[in-house]
C-alpha cells in the first residue's frame, strides 16, 4: 500500500487560483502568487516563460520559502501540457525502501498486500508533469532508479515482466547548491545533466527591495476575500521595517505572518511585529564574506539559526505536519518542538496530512 504522506495530486482541473495556462505561455503569472518587479526577478520570470514554451526537464534553485512550487506549477500551467495532470511529491517524505514503489508503481502480487496494481507517480503524471520537490533527499539508489527512467521514458514497475513508457516532463527544485552536492558525493552528476537542461535560480525576498511591499499587499487581499473583511492598510513603520527586515523564511515567512498579523489587527491599520521576529529569528547571512564581518558570537548565532529553521521545516514537511511524530524525530518534548515552530513561524498546517 502506497504511503500518502508527502504527496499531492492535481489533475487537470487543478487552477492554482483561478484558470491559468488559458493564454498558454503568454498568461500571467500573477495568477500563480509570482508577483514583483525587482530586476533580479523579472530575469527569473523571463526564463520561466521560455521554459513554459518547451517540454524540458526543469531545475528550480532556492532558498527555502522562495516560491519554487509556484513556479513549478506556473511552468506546467502556461505550457502544453496544462489540460493533463500535475503530480507534485515530497522526496524528503519518501521512505528509501518505498521509492521505487512510489515512482513505479507494482504489479498485483509483487509483494505481501499487494491485491491490486498501482501505477505510482510516474503512471499518474504521464502525458504531464511530475515535480519533486527537495529532490536532495533522494537516496543513491532512488537517484539511480530515477537517471534510468530519465534516459528513455521506459520504466518496469515491481514485480512485473514487461516495461512501461511513460512521457512525463520532470521539475526539480532544490534549496541546496548541486555543485556542492556532486563534490561532496551527494548527488550523482549524471543525474544533475539530465535535470538540468534548463535551470532557474529564485533570488531570496531579502534582495528584491519594495517587492516585500507588493507582496504583504496582496496577502492582505487574499486575507479580505477570504475572511470577508476589509484589508487593513500599511502605516508607513510598517514599510519601513518589512524593507529593512532580511526575511530568513522568504515569502512563506511574510505570508505567514501577514495571515497572523490580519487576524489580530485591530481596527484599519496592520501592525506587523517585525521587530520581535527579528529576535526571534535572526536572518543568516548570504555569504561566508558577511559571517567574516560579524562577531563570532552574532555569527554563530546566525548560523544556528539558519540550520534550525531549515532542519525544522523539512522535519515537519517529512512528517506531514504531525507535530508529535516530528517532535519524536527530534527527540524533542512536543511542547518544546511546538515553540520551536512558533519561534521560526512555521505553520504546520501548510504540510497538513491528516485531514485525508
């Protein structure tokens, strides 16, 4: 029986708010949450529409909380392949005994419980696009078995005699560097040249400017249709603080914290407690060069901080949002786990599987 935990299936209905991909490459991006006009993002969004107007393997590279969902789902929804289904995967969810269950599929019979056949994702997204997210954390031997499948669109799922063809257009996303990764021997080299026939790299929200501004508003408006209520304007401490802040977590830290923030406003006017998640959770520097110009103390505290935001945020996407299983991973009291994610703003409900 195939796990649920890490997967999401969209078919063809799927519209990522409202109808994109009806203009095909042309349509607009803003429709997938992709807003902003800092130069460094327009040259990214630029090569997302190329990369819409073909059918080539994709690599997306970020930092985590930059949107690399978004713009998976932007390059299948603006492309061909819109009307056919987008099957996006956790790879940090996958147990390895299970991968190649989960790409494959099985035959009835190919193990103990095994009473019907199962595609797997592979079989699910043919004629569309499979997107892996955290594709990193796929072990030697999932990395293997997914290079094979790659080279010529044939696959054998468990315990059958006969190969299948699958056409299917893969999306990677990553938030670590690749280069690093085969030099360390993290990731097969052969595996990256297949993937990386076209690449996009998403800049942080920290490097964007006032694209921070064009982004809290339309949360807000998101916030307004769907709690019924008016959207609170910005005063302009609010603006100057959410241009100065670094913003750690990218755009899934600001989303979160506007969502909160618009719940707790009172009257007209949003109040964004920026200073105190500064504290909270101070902003890794970009580069060895900006640790060198700290002290050690400022330094190490950055880095920390950084590893435990990244460690909690694929701890609870591995677990689906089960706050009590990745606390056990963590060999962690669930309380103090709890106030760990509340610390670095991490809304469990954005991994939520349990409600299926």
């Amino acid at each position: 029986m195939r796990p649920s935990r890490g997967l999401e299936r969209s078919d063809s209905s799927s519209s990522c708010g409202g109808s994109p991909g009806a203009d095909g490459a042309e349509g607009n991006l803003a429709e997938f949450g992709l807003l902003g006009a800092a130069p460094c993002f327009v040259a990214a969004m630029a090569l997302v529409r190329r990369f819409a107007a073909t059918t080539a393997h994709v690599l997306i590279q970020g930092e985590t909380g930059t949107g690399k969902e978004l713009v998976a789902r932007a390059i299948h929804y603006l492309g061909e392949r819109r009307y056919q289904p987008f099957v996006p995967i956790n790879c940090g969810a996958l147990p390895d005994n299970l991968v190649e269950n989960e790409l494959f599929g099985h035959a009835r019979g190919a193990f103990t419980d095994a009473r019907d056949s199962q595609p797997g994702v592979i079989g699910d997204a043919n004629g569309g696009t499979l997107f892996l997210d955290e594709i990193e954390c796929l072990s030697p031997k999932a990395q293997a078995a997914l290079l094979r499948f790659l080279q010529d669109g044939n696959y054998r799922p468990l315990g059958s005699r006969s190969d299948l063809r699958a056409d299917v257009r893969v999306i990677a996303a990553s938030n670590r560097n690749f280069d690093d990764m085969v030099q360390d021997g993290s990731f097969r080299q052969d595996l990256l040249y297949r993937l990386a026939i076209m690449s996009v790299s998403l800049p942080p929200l920290r490097a964007r400017g006032e694209d921070v501004l064009v982004l809290i508003e339309h949360f807000l408006h998101q916030m307004a249709r769907r709690y019924g209520r008016p959207p609170p304007r910005l005063d302009d401490a609010v603006r100057r603080h959410a241009l100065a802040y670094d913003w750690p977590g990218n755009i899934r830290e600001l989303e979160n914290l506007v969502h909160r923030q618009f719940l707790l406003a009172d009257g007209d006017t949003l109040r964004l407690d920026l200073r105190g998640a500064a504290e909270a959770a101070p902003p890794a520097p970009a580069s060895a060069h900006a640790l060198a110009a700290m002290d050690m103390k400022t330094a190490k505290a950055a880095v920390i901080a950084r590893f435990e935001r990244d460690y909690l945020e694929r701890l609870i996407a591995a677990t689906g949002g089960n706050v009590s299983l990745a606390a056990q991973r963590a060999g962690k009291e669930r309380r103090a786990f709890g106030k760990l994610l509340k610390k670095y703003g991490i809304d469990r409900e954005r991994y939520w599987r349990g409600a299926g």
